[in-house]
DNA sequence: TGAATAGTGTCTTTCAGACAATATGCC
DNA sequence: GGCATATTGTCTGAAAGACACTATTCA
C-alpha cells in the first residue's frame, strides 16, 4: 500500500466481472455469449458481465451475473485471472476479473436457454468474433477448464446429479477432444472414490440400462489443488 | 459487459497490486514486508505494493514495485490472485491485484538489502501481524509456490544462475520443510532435462567441489501450466 | 436372436520412493 | 590419511496405458 492516501486524489478504473459459463450439451462444450447493443463492439457477441458494485465482493458480482444469466445457483465456480490492459477496453480504463462456472444442462435449461437472440450458447470451439479482449479470456478458460479436468475431479459439475460412466467419459473426450478407453477410465474415475454408484439405473432403452452414480459430498470438496 | 455505459455513473472502487517478493537466505524462506507509517494499519507490516496507474497494465504496476523495491528486473513474476473484499481496507473500496515474484538472494543483495528499518526480510514461516488481509494474502501465495513448485521447474528461480544440485535441493526442502533423498531428487530434476551442468565447480571449499548447473534456456519457459 | 450399449481383467511400461557405498578435493 | 561433501544404481510397488471379450436389456 501507498503511503499516503487520498481517495478521490487518483483517477480510479473501472473494474467488471466476466464469466465464462461452460456447459455440456448435444455431446458439444457450449459457452454462453450475450450480444452487445451498443458500441463499443455493437453487435458482437461478448461474455456476460457487468460491473463491480462497491458494497459486494467479486464472486458476490460473480454469482450475481450467473444468475441473471442462467438463473442457476448453487454452480461450480471459481476465479480464473484479471485482465487489465488499459487498452482492452476503447472508452476508458477497465480491469477486469474474469470468472468461470461449469454447469449442468439439465439444471438450467428450464430459464436460460428460453431466452431469445441476445443470449446463446455456443459450441466452445466455434465461437464468432467476440468484443474486447473476450476471445483471449476465453482461451485461458478453456486451458483451465482443461487442465482441472486432468488434475482434479472438477468434471462432475457439469453433469446432472446422477449419470452413467459412459456420460462422464463423453465429457472428458468432448473437452479433450480425444478418445479414452472405456476400461481405464472406468479404472482411474472408480479409484478416485469420489463417486458411487446408486442403486437406480437408466430406463427405457433399448439395450442393457446403465447405473447411475453420483458424487460422494465428502468433507470439503476435494477440487482444491492451487 | 453492461449494455448502458457512462464512466463517471459509477462510483469506483481503487485498483492497487500487491506483491509477495519471495527469496531463500540463510536456509529460509523469505519474504519482503513495508512498515506502513500511516493510517490505518500504523506501524503494521504489508506487502509492498500501490496504486495501478491509469496508464501501465497490471502486470507492468507490479513490475514498477518490484523494482523500486528491490531494484531488480527480469525476475519471476506471476498473477496470484485478485482480492475484492468490500471490507478489507476499512477506508475505502480497494481491490487489490497480488502478484507473486522469486528472486535469488544474489542477484539483489546490492541494493535493497542496504535498505533501513522499513523495508525488511521476514522469515515467511514466522510474519509479526500484517495490515489489512495480507496474511490472508501471503498464506495464499505460499501455496501456490509450494504447487509450482511441486509441478513445475519453478525453483530454479530462487537460485543465481549457476548453482549445485545441492543448493537447489535445499531450496526444496526449505519450502517443503522436509528433508528429500539425495538420489531421487537428482534423478528426477536431471531427467527433466531442464538443467546441463557447466563445466565449472564450487571453489575453495575444503572438500569435493561440486559442479555448477545452469538452465537450458530453451524455447519459451517451461513453466507455463494452468 | 439380434441390436446396442454396459461392464470387466491382464500384461507391460513407467515413475516414485526406499536405500548405502564410493569418489574427490583440501588440509 | 582424515575430513567433508559429491556422486552414483538397484530394487520394489503403484499407477497409467494398451488391449478384447462377455453381459444385459429390449424389440
């Protein structure tokens, strides 16, 4: 800190939250987009995000914003980096703390996704151009949604409460963009014991149903690494 | 971003950056603190750091700290964690950017160490009480140095740039506070082909000289994860 | 009984960790 | 030669990766 201190003596910044809000659906990494309607940047797509009210902490804004957008709480999330060039934003200085949120597509499908053209999901590798510096924060977050998912157990979050193997192991290929073999996975996933099979199992299809399992809530949740 | 823009609408809060100035002396880890000598937090010690000019980008406000505190450039220096709690410092708003730095006892010990009363070296393992939540701040900072640490080639940076296997060693049992196998650890820093021996050695020492390593600066630094 | 996906075991290789004797330079 | 530190290799256990067949349900 400063020695001496003014408040009103420095011109200050602005300071916003972006998030990244990651989901899974139609065996496709989808991100969720907003598009601005006034310059700067009118027209193109951008993250959802908004600024920092003085009286709320930066994941308090964080959540605030998830939940305008997705109506969802209660959602992994977890702060990714802060961005502040002072040339990412044209009209004046703003820094920026950037945000990602993994969440499933059955728990949010009932509001968000109804909305109509100015919010959309959109394939992860495959998005339009995007305002400001957005494309880049969105790259970091696709490094670090990848490397969570090699290291830690963050995986499970977007899928729904209960889910077959076989639906997990779509998600780390969807995301790593690779085929895993079926058997070590099943291996390396089960001796985490960070999952346990139910005693339900799908329904109605037309071949062997599959179990469901679902997260053991342990004590605190053992995603923190770093 | 929010759709309606007007800069001076909002009240802002103050951006600053703080930095945790990491070093190994005396077979400790060290770290810098400032005695603050106003309001609040008089008399306290904090981690070095100050306003972000409207000017400089983050990452260029840490690096004008670092300097003037310690007069060294070309360190280590990585983005740590941005905190945004409204009540943190009891003034005013301020979110504060940390950012975390290694530098080798060798290379600055000219300049900053000469330094009086306010500006000190502290055992990291054992701070007197910090203003604001640097402790918060520093215990964060410690864990991630232990991860890198533990995943990447990072420990290299606390050391100049000739060094012995037994010196980086020590660094690692420093950090760690554990004693390591002499072999394992030089079987495994060697195979990570990171390090090539020079054809130097310790001198005047009264016993077996050791050889002095140096790192492959190799295409782009290694140590990019996450 | 055929279609479709679920579920399962072995072998090999690699890496981490335990463990102790010899080598070298200086005095 | 004695002191102080440097340097080096083997064995064992655990985990990761390659690889293919059997089981179950429904139509």
């Amino acid at each position: 800190m400063e020695k001496n201190y003014d408040a009103s003596k420095f011109e200050k910044p602005s300071v916003t939250v972006d998030i990244i809000i990651f989901t899974v659906k139609n065996e496709d990494l989808k991100v969720l987009l907003v598009k601005r309607n006034v310059p700067p940047f009118e027209n193109f797509w951008a993250l959802p995000g908004g600024f920092v009210k003085m009286t709320e902490s930066l994941e308090e804004a964080a959540k605030r914003e998830l939940v305008e957008e997705t109506g969802v709480k209660d959602v992994y999330l977890e702060q990714l980096y802060t961005f502040g060039n002072p040339k990412r934003d044209p009209r004046t200085r703003v820094i920026t703390v950037a945000y990602f949120a993994l969440v499933s597509w059955e728990n949010l499908k009932l509001k968000a996704s109804t909305d109509v053209s100015d919010v959309q999901w959109f394939s992860a590798f495959d998005v339009p151009k995007l305002a400001f510096d957005h494309k880049e924060i969105l790259e970091y977050a696709m490094k670090r949604l990848r490397w969570k998912l090699e290291y830690t157990t963050i995986g499970f979050k977007l899928l729904p409460g209960k889910f077959t193997l076989t639906q997990l192991q779509k998600v780390y290929e969807i995301i790593f963009h690779k085929n895993l073999d079926k058997r070590n996975f099943r291996k390396k996933i089960l001796s985490l014991g960070l999952i346990e099979s139910t005693k339900e199992t799908t329904e109605k299809v037309s071949h062997r149903p599959a179990k469901l399992y679902s997260f053991k809530k342990k004590i605190g949740d053992i995603v923190e690494i770093l």
